[in-house]
C-alpha cells in the first residue's frame, strides 16, 4: 500500500489531487525538504506558546532542563520486550525498526526526543516512511511546535500539516492508517492538543526566572543594595549643575559598579553624601521564593526534588526511596503509554497485534519490588505455572496446559 497524502476530500465533497507521487526506492522523511531552514520565535516575556515556553523553560532554566533530561533519558533506556498472547520476540521486523528507526538515530536517540516533545509541549510526533508493501521502513520525530492538526467536519483529524518558514507539508490521515501517530498528553479544555507539564510549570518558571536575574543584577552592583547619594549644597544652591551631575554619573558607572569594583573607596566632594540602603526583611526572602518556585516546577514534571540537588526536601527518606518513586510514578506510566500507542500504530500498518512494553526485571530502580513480587508469586502453591506467567507479564509455553 503506498501513501497518497497529497489527495484529499474539500469541503464539497469534490475530489482534488495536488500531485501523484510514488515511494522510491530510497526512503526518507517527506519532511527532509521543508525543515532546510531555520526560524526563530519571537522574543517576548512569558508567552505561553510552544517556542517561547522551550527557550525560558528549558533552555533558559536549569531546573526545567534537568527535569526534562531525567525523564526523557530514563524512559528511553528502559529495555522494551516485544510479545504477543502466544511469544515473546526476541527478533521481529517491527523491534528491528525501533531499534534501528533511520540511519541518523537508533532507539534511545529517537525515544528521548519523542519523550522530551511530549514534557516540553504536550504533542508528540512520530512519522512512518513506508515501502512498497506498505510496511513501515523508518520512523521519525518530528516537531510539535511545526505540526498543526487539520480536523475534518466530524471533528476527528483528516490531515497533519507539517510547516516550516511558509512552507507546509500536509499528511493526509483518512486511509486506513495515518502516516503520523500523534501521542498526546490529556488536555482537559482542548480536543486535538495536549496540555504539557511546561504549561502548568510556567508561573513558577517566571517567579524562578525572575529570581535568578535578580541575583545576577544584585552581583553585577558590586553584591550589596544600591544607595543614595544626597547633595548638601551651600546655602541658595539646592541641586547640582548639568555638568556635575554628568560627570557624578559617568564616575559611578566606570568606577564603582560591577563586581570587578567591589569594595573600591569612593571619594566624595562638594557637599556629597553617600547613604546606604539596607536589605528588608522581604528582600532577604527572595532566595527562599527562588526554592519554592523550583520545586514547583519539579513537581509538575513529576520529578522528586531530590534528584536534582535542591535542598531542604525531606519528602523521601533516602535516595534511593526517591529513585524508586521517581521510575514507578513518573517514568514507567510516561513510558508504557507511549510505547502501547506506538505498537498498536505499527501493528497496524503489518496487520499484527503485538505488544511493546518496558521490561521492568532490567530495571535496576525496581529490583526490590521485582524480588518481592516473584518471591510471593512462586510461593503461591495454589497458582498454576500458567497462572504464574500471566501474573508476571510472560506469555503462555506451547506446553503448558491450563491444569498444570
């Protein structure tokens, strides 16, 4: 079966064909000519759109960065096992794909992108190139921020509009498989997009934000607050001429601001008086704000502040507790998801019903839990070997019988 995603329905019902294209033999994304160019977002403060929530939240925020990295990179080295009802695989042309989706990324490259797509906008993309036979041959990611969903006069999507710098790509989906399996987080006020932890994390990303900069201008002004300086002029002469106050505000500039001038003595005539300004008590609050906005921002990824060095949580009793808490509530549910949505996409375009699932006995975070659990299951003498298996995940032998 060959994708024509360039043939669609319009709203009248009439047929219209933008172009007749034919896969060769060389395969590669539909993508790779529209993504040539770069754009940048525009700048602005604290908009809530994709672009913008990257640049602040995770490129321009340590503790944003560092959530998202943890996640993306933990869930993408789980090890995944491939079965079906009656085997497990330990070779399958769809676990050789996602094991090896395109020449330029192997599974762990192409996960950790699709898992930072989904924490950082809610939307995750995935697109299938497919051969002659309709088969899948590589997989790609592409960006959320680029992709738009077209929905038809049901409400369900019809198409997939991939843009790059005016230039748009559209993927149509009313075959029996769509070329894009969009995975998205839940959206409680939206039908198409998902809501993504960036979002809900983004007035502590401000407040965090704006406390770093704070600190950074309280360091640039020599470490300590800003002063006044008060005029005391001879009698009849109550403010300083245009020249003076020029050259007060050039010496200000070039010898006492800036951390390189810390401490320098300051020399003043003509009637000056320098009157420092003293931290308030909500001034010295700022540091213990800039805590608080950044274990907000951890707990809206999921990630056990712990983790990734901020002080004073004592939610977790150890590290380890943490660890394990951090793999069982935020990486395995994120990883299951999205791995039981990708099968069911690729089984979908073979004709097969498979599985792909993280194998939690490679998990080093759940050894604990693993060792209790086939502890009670193996002790448990009224369960049959059949029963067993199917407690702990494993398919059915071809030998074992129901009454084993």
């Amino acid at each position: 079966m060959v994708f024509d995603f360039l043939r669609r329905k319009d709203a009248f019902g009439a047929q219209a064909t933008m172009s007749e294209q034919t896969v060769s033999e060389q395969k590669a994304s539909a993508t790779g000519p529209v993504v040539a160019y770069q754009t940048s977002g525009r700048v602005a403060w604290s908009p809530r759109d994709t672009v913008s929530l990257t640049r602040t939240g995770f490129s321009g925020n340590p503790v944003g960065f560092r959530s998202v990295k943890l996640i993306a990179e933990a869930a993408a080295a789980l090890p995944l096992i491939m079965q079906d009802h009656e085997r497990r695989y330990d070779m399958h042309p769809l676990l050789s794909l996602v094991t090896r989706p395109n020449p330029m990324q192997g599974r762990a490259e192409l996960l950790e992108a699709l898992y930072g797509q989904l924490l950082l906008s809610g939307n995750g993309y995935i697109e299938a190139v497919a051969g002659e036979s309709g088969a899948p041959l590589e997989l790609h990611v592409l960006r959320s921020d680029r992709m738009s969903v077209v929905p038809g006069a049901d409400g369900w999507p019809v198409a997939y509009e991939y843009a790059v710098s005016g230039r748009k790509h559209r993927f149509d989906a009313t075959g029996d498989v769509s070329p894009i399996c969009h995975i998205k987080s839940f959206h409680p006020q939206d039908d198409h997009y998902g809501f993504s932890p960036m979002q809900a994390a983004a007035m502590a990303l401000d407040v965090h934000n704006s406390a770093s900069r704070w600190s950074k201008a309280l360091l640039d002004n020599a470490a300590r607050p800003s002063g006044a300086i008060v005029y005391k002029g001879a009698e009849g002469q109550g403010s300083l001429s245009t020249d003076q106050y020029d050259r007060l505000v050039g010496e200000m500039e070039s010898m006492h601001q800036g951390a390189r001038n810390a401490g320098r003595p300051m020399l003043l005539e003509g009637g000056l008086d320098w009157k420092p300004m003293g931290f308030s008590p909500s001034d010295m609050e700022f540091q213990k704000t800039k805590e608080a906005a950044a274990r907000e921002i951890a707990l809206a990824f999921g990630v056990p502040p712990m983790l990734i060095g901020i002080q004073g949580d004592a939610t977790y009793a150890n590290y380890q507790e943490a660890n394990r808490a951090f793999y069982r509530l935020t990486v395995l549910p994120l990883a299951t998801r999205v791995t039981a949505a990708l099968a069911e996409w690729l089984g979908a375009h073979t004709g097969e019903t498979v599985q792909l699932k993280p194998d939690l006995d490679q998990v080093s975070a759940l050894s604990a839990e693993r060792d209790a659990q086939w502890s009670r299951v193996s002790g448990a003498a009224f369960l049959t070997q059949a029963e067993k298996r199917s407690i702990l995940g494993l398919p059915a032998l071809p030998s074992e019988g129901a009454d084993e």
